[in-house]
C-alpha cells in the first residue's frame, strides 16, 4: 500500500501541487493532506475521482483566511470503516490541531490511518507541555486499538 501524507498550504502554491497529484495519483492508494479548507477540498474531490474523500475541519479557525482542515483520499477499492477527528490542542484563536483518524481494512487487516498537524507554534521542534500533551492524547487514542497503525504528524 503506497501513502502519501503532505501539508497541501491550502493549495497556495497552484499548479505545481494538482501536478504532483496528478502524477502520484497512478500508483498511490491513499493520499493524506493537511491545511485543506472546503475549497480546495471539492478541487481534489475533482482531481481524484477514483478516490473517497474524507475531510475533517475545525469550522470555527481561519488560518491566514481560509478554513483550518485535512482530508484523506482512498482508493474507492479500499474499504472505509469509520472517520474520527480528535481535537489535540487550542491555545489561541487561530492555533488549533487535530488527529484525522480513519479505520481501512485492507487484505483483510485492520489499519489505523492518523494523519495529524501536530502544534506548530512556537516555531522550534522542541518540547513543550503543549507538545506532550497532544503526543499523550495520540497515544491514549491509539493504544487499545487493534490492528496496524501509521500515523504521520506534519508541524510546519
């Protein structure tokens, strides 16, 4: 199973982001995309017609004017089980992050998907209680699930 996880930047770079899915759409089973507001949702709902979307948002956030969310895109071949969004974290009116969770079945197995945009703010990658905290919730959340899991967080 191929998986492609990318932080979309709610399509702001144009072309070159519909060209790149374009051409991984060929051999990829599942694309994960965080930074999706509605509108760039319905354009991949175009583009990958062959796909189920799934998409997830945080209504009441507006990242640099658009609607904070992520969507994942499955093959219509794999078989969806449930869709969860799982808040991870709200510090300040436009710094919010969650888990986009989604149960696949797949020859048979059980796989949990977490396509996460983990806390950004502050810019550095080191720990901070907020950072653990979420890390905590993402482990409660998964630890008593069965099957495999891939989960893939995005902090830019």
């Amino acid at each position: 199973m191929k998986i492609i996880f990318l932080n979309a930047w709610y399509g702001n770079v144009g072309a070159p982001l519909y060209e790149f899915i374009k051409k991984y759409s060929d051999n990829c089973d599942i694309f994960c995309f965080q930074e999706v507001d509605p509108k760039l949702f319905g354009a991949l709902c175009s583009l990958l017609s062959g796909y189920s979307g799934k998409y997830s948002s945080d209504n009441k956030i507006e990242m640099l004017g658009h609607i904070y969310g992520q969507a994942i895109f499955a093959r219509k071949s794999i078989d969806l089980k449930k869709l969860e969004k799982v808040d991870l974290y709200r510090n300040v009116v436009n710094d919010v992050g969650f888990l986009q969770h989604l149960e696949i079945v797949s020859d048979g197995r059980i796989i949990h998907l977490g396509n996460i945009h983990a806390k950004a703010r502050p810019s550095h990658k080191l720990d901070t209680p907020v950072r653990i905290g979420q890390s905590e919730k993402i482990i409660g959340y998964f630890k008593d699930r069965k099957g495999r899991r891939l989960l893939v967080e995005i902090s830019i």
